[in-house]
C-alpha cells in the first residue's frame, strides 16, 4: 500500500503556521546587513503572493517523492491582468526558466513566476497555461496565447526525479493557494528535494528596506537553492568559513558528485521600486554577488538563473494611450543593488536554516545544518 502525505501550503494561517515553526537565521544569531522588512520576506512588497504544493510520497519499490511546485505572483490575484516590467539573468545557463525570450523582447513579466524540478518543467508549463485560461481573459476564449515562466533546479538525488510526479492539480494548488504574509521555507514546494554544499536546502527569502532619492522602497528575494554539491568546504555564512567548522556529515547513500557539478539556483527578486527593464536586469545580475557570498562558484554544471520585476508602474497593460513612466536614476542605483546582494544572501542562508534532515529516493539523505553548531562557530568568530 502506497504512504502517500500530500502537503499543500494554500492558505496564508497554514503559510503562517508553516513558517513560524522554524527558526531563521538571525534567529540562530547570524549577521546579516542591511534592514529588513517586517517579515523579511519577499511578501513585504505589497501584492506579491506566494504558494507552495509539496509531495512526499513513500512508493513500494524503494523510490521516493520528495518535489514539489512554488507559484509567485506579482501581482496576486492581478497578475493575469497586469503585467509588471521585469529582467533576467543567467550567471551560467546549465538550467532552464522558460519565457525569458519575451521578457527580454518585451521587458514586462506577464504572469506568475513558477519553480519546480527539471523534469516537471514541462506539466508546470502546460498547466500553468491552462491555470490562466480557466480564469478567464481578454476575450472568450481566455487567454489566447501564454508564455510562462517556469523555473528549476535538479532534486534527483531525494527524489524520484524521473517518475514525473508533479501533476497539473499540483500546479493549480499552488497558484490558487498563493497568499501574502509569512512564506513557508526550507523543504517546500519547488524546493523539497533541493540541497546547498551537501547540507539540505530549499525554498528561502529575504528583504530590505531602501531609502532612495528620500523615498522608502522595499526589495525581496526568493531562492530555489541547490547548488555547491561537492563544495561543502566553501560554504561561508556572513563571512565565516562554517562550511569546514561544523561536523554534520552532509549527504549520504550516494556517490560524491562529480567535479564541476555544482547544481543551481533560482533567484526571483522583486521591488516597489521605480524601475525600467534595463534597469530590472542589472538588479538581476546583482544577485549573483549573493550568490558568490555563500560560496558559489558557479561551476559549468550549475543553472543559476535570476529574474526581476517591479509592482511600481501601475499602468502596464493598458493599450488605449501613451504611457508614461516613471523611474530611479542610474547613479542612484547603488543601494537597491546592496539590497539585492544582502537579500540573497540572507534568502540563501534562510533555505538552510530551515531545512530538515530528509531521506529519500533509494534510502539517499541528506543533513540539514546543525543550528547548534552553526550558533557555536559564529560565537567563536565573533560573528
């Protein structure tokens, strides 16, 4: 008889719930710069929702689903109507985010934001599309054409990555149960099966409050962490070397990865910020400095692709006169990029914190970061 637990985060008291079990890191005491937002999260932009639809499924012949899918959406329950100006960058592109042709033509993100694994790219897709029909749309028969973006890292190590167990409800799940407030991290949705320099990892976020020109903006980060494989050495966390100071064991049940394969990385960073899509672009390549804070090399094994949107232009969309847009100059650009590093890398470090030891397809585990541990090397380091 199969054991099947299916855990669908839809509703923002079971989000609630769901994240505020876990410590985070500044929990544990970790440093991070900057100031965050009031639930340090993505969600602190207004209007950005977040679901998750997890699957953890034991099946009889020694596999395991260990998956999952994460909706963000820019706009919330808008988000098919308006568009929102975005940008996109790939620091090395051994992955895939599905729509980035048009975005980079166009410069608007026009729907949600999906992650997932790298073999469910495909139904994410499809189902995300229908997802948009069935809501209806500019004329009667929905909407008439739809270029998704669907993101993903490779979680075949804990789960049963060729089994294709994301199914189109799965996607629905997750867009539908999209809220604001606390977002759920570590071993959920998209991130489930995912690991960081052989520790578990997962689904993390993080924001920052940014004074521009006199003016408050908020900034957030939502990570799909999966990468350092093989590079547990390198892991710093607010510039500590824990990586080589903590004794976890990290992985087990399976061979070591193969030099170079470093797995990947999904970055979606959003902002209330005024900003056009060359602009977005730049604070998409930001986030890799993030990224490189953690230890990350970007290895030619490695996925780590990155998109940003911002809310602020209320008048995308319309077709029926000139629009006019508002932006942040260039040369005061500075503190939205120290934004998007210090959100990353917090976002980063917040996937570990909060994931749990997991064993999965063919009895292969992994540890998550001892929080004991990680408390006693940052004290030692004075940090």
């Amino acid at each position: 008889m199969r054991m099947l637990v299916l855990i669908v985060v839809s509703l923002l008291t079971a989000q609630s719930s769901v994240a505020s079990d876990l410590p985070r890191a500044r929990d544990l005491g970790v440093p991070f710069d900057g100031t965050p937002g009031p639930l340090n999260a993505i969600t602190d932009v207004a209007g950005v929702t977040v679901g998750h639809t997890t699957l953890i499924e034991d099946l009889p012949d020694g596999r395991a689903v260990r998956t999952g899918v994460t909706a963000v959406l820019p706009r919330g329950g808008e988000t098919l109507q308006r568009p929102v100006f975005g940008g996109w960058f790939a620091l090395n592109g051994n992955g895939e985010m599905t729509g980035t042709t048009w975005i980079e033509e166009s410069g608007q993100l026009e729907g949600p934001v999906m992650l997932t694994n790298t073999h469910s790219v495909g139904v994410v897709r499809d189902a995300t599309i229908a997802w948009r029909i069935a809501q209806g749309g500019p004329d009667a028969s929905g909407y008439y054409w739809s270029l998704p973006v669907v993101a993903e890292t490779w979680d075949g190590d804990l789960n049963d990555i060729n089994g294709f167990h994301v199914k189109p409800e799965h996607v629905d799940a997750a867009l539908d149960g999209a809220a604001t407030g606390p977002v759920a991290e570590g071993n959920v949705g998209g991130g489930t099966g995912m690991e960081c320099f052989d520790f578990k990892c997962g689904i993390g976020t993080s924001s920052r409050m940014v004074d521009v020109l006199g003016v408050s903006y908020t900034l957030g980060v939502l990570v799909q962490a999966n990468f350092g494989s093989g590079r547990r050495d390198e892991l710093r966390i607010a510039g500590v070397p824990v990586g080589r100071l903590v004794s976890g064991k990290g992985r087990t049940g399976e061979p070591p990865p193969r030099p170079g394969d470093d797995g990947s990385i999904i970055i979606v960073v959003a902002t209330d910020a005024p900003l056009l899509p060359f602009q977005l672009k730049r604070i998409a390549r930001r986030a890799a400095l993030g990224v490189a804070r953690t230890g990350s090399v970007a290895d030619n094994g490695s996925g780590d692709i990155f998109i940003a949107f911002t809310t602020a232009d209320q008048s995308l969309g319309a077709n029926d006169r000139l629009l006019t847009h508002r932006s942040v100059p260039n040369d005061e650009l500075g503190p939205l990029f120290a934004a998007t590093v210090r959100a990353t890398e917090e976002a980063i470090i917040n996937a570990m914190v909060a994931a749990r030891d997991m064993t999965g397809d063919q009895g292969h585990s992994a540890k998550a970061l001892p929080h004991q541990e990680l408390i006693e090397v940052m004290s030692r380091s004075e940090r």
